[in-house]
C-alpha cells in the first residue's frame, strides 16, 4: 500500500524550545520600583537612557555587576529639528543592535520617550498635518521583536500619563477637556501585545506591589493576574521558569 503523501510537508512542524529569558514591559508612575526591579536582572546590563532618573538607583546594583549606560539628550523643543531627532534615533539604534548581541540583559528606561524620539524622527515638531504611522509601527515593532531571535532578557519601562476625554461643558454646552482621574501607561501602544509579560508597578506605604498582566513561559499561567510584593527579578523569572535556579538570574 502507498504510504499517503505528508499533507503539511510546507509547512515547519512545531518544536520550538523555550528560552529562558524575561521579555516585558513594566509600567507605573515614578517611585514605583520599575527601574530597580530591571536593575536586578543578571549582568552584564545595558540601559539606554532617555530618562536621566538612573541617579539614587543604579549605584547599589554597580557594585555586584556590570552595568553600562548610554544615555541620550532627549529635550524636545521648538529648536530642535527634526535632522536632529534622526541622528539621535540612528544613534540609538545602532547602540541598541550592538547592546543585544554581547549583554544579557538590555532595558530601555523609558520607553515612553524612546517612542517620542522615533515619532519625532518621523515627522518632525507635533502638526496636524497627516503622518504616514503604519510604515512607522511596522519599523518600530522590528525592533522590539528583535530580542526574540536571542537569548537576552529585554525590559522596556514605560510612564504613566492621565486620560482625558472631551464632553460638553455643562455651562456652556461647548466641549471641553476632563480629566478622568485614571491613570493609563503611556508609550508605544502595541507593547503590551509584543512583549511576553506586562508588569504594572505601584507603591504603597512601605511596599513595592507588581501586579502581573500577560505572562508567558512554563509557569505563566501560574503568575498572570497575580500581585506580588517587593519581588526582585531573580525571584520573578524563577516563578515564570519553575524549573531554574536563583544562580541563572544574577
């Protein structure tokens, strides 16, 4: 009998292995524990910085392993053009291609503002004139996909801004700006889709609380929509990878 064709031979079968690495963005208001936690991470790390609030963080983690930083003079005003927003994303860019081939852990602090500056390139000062964002997501999403293809752990921290919605005044039935009260992550909005875990730092009186989205890995489904306290991130990616040890993550 004639053993029937392989029906799926163009297709690549499934058998993947999982790498151990921690891909996530961390989100929460300033104060809230998002840079130390990244901080914590197994070295040798590499921190592009356009926040300049590494200051009163890094120096307690600079003793026990190599931290480099490369930090950019991201200030957008009306003087700055958009030749000079290009230079500076080229810049980051090659920084970053090189920062993922040779350390282990790569974080973006924040990425807020790394969005602003690839927007900035791509259009220049704010306008209401039409702007091409697709071409511009598609790029942006390479680059945040690339980590994918290694072995690295990749943290992109992102702020908190208000959300403000527009109804009528009440007075004078014209609409106006109200502020909600509530306070939603601020950056590139596909990252929550993109990376495997999304962690939402707050702070209490004397508590560091992360409260776990999306998760993936080996014990995702045990950690998503969990809340942890004054987690470091050894202590995290054991969780997410039940059968690693503390001395794979420092």
């Amino acid at each position: 009998m004639t053993k029937p064709a392989n029906q799926f031979s163009r297709f690549v079968r499934a058998n993947g292995e999982v790498k151990q690495r921690i891909i996530g963005a961390s989100f929460g208001d300033p104060g809230t524990g998002k840079t130390s936690f990244w901080l914590s991470a197994p070295g040798p790390i590499v921190v592009q910085s356009l926040d300049k609030g590494l200051e009163g963080v890094v120096e307690k983690f600079q003793v026990d392993k190599e931290i480099y930083l490369a930090e950019y003079n991201w200030s957008p005003t009306e003087e700055l053009s958009q030749d000079d927003a290009i230079g500076l994303r080229d810049k980051f860019i090659e920084d970053f291609e090189h920062a993922i081939q040779h350390a282990r852990t790569v974080v973006w602090d924040k990425e807020t503002d790394v969005w602003e500056l690839f927007r900035y390139a791509e259009f220049g000062a704010p306008s209401d004139s039409p702007r091409n964002y697709p071409a511009l997501n598609q790029r942006y999403r390479r680059y945040v996909n690339m980590p994918k293809d290694l072995d690295i752990n990749f943290g992109m921290i992102q702020g908190m801004k208000s959300r403000w919605i527009s109804k009528p005044d009440p007075k004078t039935g014209a609409l106006k700006g109200f502020d909600t009260g509530e306070r939603v992550r601020q950056g590139f909005s596909d990252i929550d889709g993109l990376v495997h875990l999304n962690l939402y730092h707050r702070r209490e009186p004397g508590r560091f609380i992360i409260e776990v989205g999306k998760a993936r890995g080996p014990g995702g489904q045990d950690v998503q929509d969990q809340t942890f306290e004054s987690l470091t991130f050894p202590e995290f990616a054991q969780l997410v990878f039940p059968e690693s040890e503390e001395s794979d993550w420092v």
